[in-house]
C-alpha cells in the first residue's frame, strides 16, 4: 500500500508524516516530493499526450523530451534525491524504450517556435540553409549533429499505463523498499485532486492536509528565503483569490482520501490520530510523540494574532473565505510569546 501524504502547501503535512513515523513502519520518504506523476512534464501530461490528446507526433514527441527534461532535473546538485543520478536514467531509459514506437535524428518546428528570436533565427538557418545546401547537397548525407535531435514517435503506445506504474515501483525498489508492504511518501499526489495520480500506483491512499488561510497567508508573507513564494504574499486580495482557486477543484468526498485539517492534528490529537490509524490500518504506536508532539506545534498556530499590523489583510481574509477557517475560539488563548518554526 502506498500512503501519499500531501497538502496545499505549507499546510502542515509534514507533521502527519512525523507521526507516522512512530509507527511500526520504517518504509518512508521524508526529504523528497515524489511529484513524478502530477508535476508539470510528469507522468500525468505524458499520458495525455501520448494517449488522449495526440497531435500528429509533434505533441507526443515533445511531451517525451520534457519528460526525459524533468527527469534529468531531479538528479541536479541542489535537489534531494530517491535514488541516484544513474539508477534513475537507467529507470527512465527502460520506462522509454517500452512506450516509443521509433526515433530517428532530426528537427521538429517545436524546435524553434518558443518565442526566441535568437534561436529560431539559428534553428531556421540551420534548417532551410546550412543543413541542405551546404552540407546535405555536398556530402550527400543527413546532417545529424546539433540541432539535429533525437525525435520520438509515440501514438497510443500499448500498456502505458503498466509501464508507467512498473517506473514508479521501479524507483521504490532502488529505494530499497518492500513494495508489497506499506510505503508512506511525501507528497505522492496532490492536494486537491489526489485521485488523478491514483492510476499510477498500486492500492494508494492519500492523506490531505490543509490549513487556515490566515496562517498560511501569514507564515509565507513573514518567510525570509524563497521559499514563501510560490503563493501571492504581497497582495492579501490576490492571495484570497489564488487560495479559492487552489481549493475550487477539491472533492470532498472521494474513495481512499482522507482530508484532515493541520490544526486538529494539534487540538484533536487523539481523535485525528485515531482517524489516521483507522484509515491507514496502521496499529503499532511504538513512539508515540517522539516525532511529531501536538504541544510543541501550538506555537504554529494562530500566528496571525502576533502581527496586528496585518489585521486588515486578516479581515478581509475572514471576510471572504469564511468557509475555510478554523474555529480556534472553541480552544482558547495559546502563550503566543513561544517562536513559532513554520
């Protein structure tokens, strides 16, 4: 069983997966977002090119170079890696060779339509003038060195879907890991449509977290690094309009999702933990609060109340999107003097 423990982000799913690390199951992936299905280029887009959407073989051929793009991405210097830069080209060369139908060297107009003037006036002299006029025509043969690519066919290719799901069991096996027992991951899915990544794993389960707006809206706004960017921090009514949209596709009631909220894993404790035993099947709390104690994460709550000097931005937060907050009024006053980590 794969456990997929992800969020909206900074929505606290981190502190889920230090639960579950009390458990009687060591067979987790902590330091990673294992986004290789939903991320942009990812499984999920290759699919859809390659077996709904097929342009001709410009869309396939081009989702593919992406994809093979990503790939080589997880393995640069600064990003935390699964497993090791050759293992995953190995992986990834093995997934390749089951779903291309052909490939050969050449150029697609894709090449150069990109919006580079530069480029597409290289590509473009490469192709109409160099290429066949002063070399084609002289030595009587391809030119098939750069910009020359490799170009790949792949329409409908037969059982994508079980090959995409061998590359993904593939990866945990050169993790180590007993793929038939339970495996818990950081971020297998995402938060508001989980579902979508389901086909590509087997017997999956996700744990959603989420979070209340004013915290998040807070705790990015205050972030010193480039981390709290990924989300509108400057500007409250863009942040209340992209905090709708992130949520306006979530399904509420779906099989194998179970949707949690951050703050009741810390005000709730022993009523969200059973819930999660519960769903996961996951029985034996051999370390119960070494990881992850619901006293120590009071100080990442309510955050917004020890800046008032937002209390505008915080009022038209709960103005409009009233739905979503959490009623921290039901557990009164937190010592707000303790330096929250969020």
């Amino acid at each position: 069983m794969i456990i997929g423990v992800c969020g909206y982000g900074n929505t606290g799913s981190g502190a889920v997966i230090d639960l579950l690390k009390e458990y009687e199951c060591n067979q987790i992936i902590d330091n990673f977002e294992f986004k290789y299905t939903y991320m942009v280029d990812g499984l999920e887009d290759l699919k859809y090119h390659l077996t709904e959407n097929c342009i001709r073989n410009s869309s396939g051929d081009m989702a593919i170079k992406r994809f093979i793009d990503t790939m080589n991405f997880m393995n640069v210097p600064f990003m935390n890696r699964v497993i090791n830069k050759k293992e995953l080209k190995i992986i990834t060369n093995n997934f390749l060779d089951q779903i291309v139908q052909t490939s050969w060297k050449g150029m697609e107009s894709r090449d150069y339509e990109q919006g580079n003037l530069i480029k597409a006036f290289f590509y473009l002299a490469m192709k109409k003038k160099i290429m066949p006029i002063l070399y084609e025509n002289i030595f009587k043969k391809s030119w098939n060195i750069f910009p020359s690519r490799k170009i790949y066919c792949s329409i409908m290719p037969k059982d994508f879907m079980n090959n995409s799901k061998e590359f993904i069991r593939k990866i945990l096996l050169a993790k180590g890991f007993d793929i038939n027992k339970t495996i818990i991951i950081n971020q297998a899915f995402e938060g508001n449509d989980p579902t979508n990544s389901f086909p590509f794993y087997d017997n999956p389960k996700a744990i959603v977290l989420d979070r209340d707006p004013r915290d998040i809206y807070i705790s990015n706004k205050l972030c010193k690094t480039g981390e709290g960017r990924w989300c509108p921090r400057d500007d409250v009514d863009s942040f209340i309009i992209f905090y709708k949209n992130i949520h306006h596709n979530t399904h509420v009631k779906e099989n194998n999702v179970l949707r949690i909220s951050f703050e009741d894993l810390i005000y709730n404790y022993k009523e969200t933990a059973d819930d999660i035993e519960k769903f996961t099947g996951l029985h034996n709390h051999i370390s119960e609060k070494k990881y992850f104690d619901p006293q120590k994460s009071l100080v990442n709550t309510q955050i917004y109340k020890r800046f008032p000097k937002y209390d505008n931005d915080i009022k038209k937060i709960e103005e409009e999107l009233k739905d979503y907050l959490y009623p921290f009024e039901k557990y009164g006053k937190i010592d707000i003097k303790n330096k929250s980590f969020f």
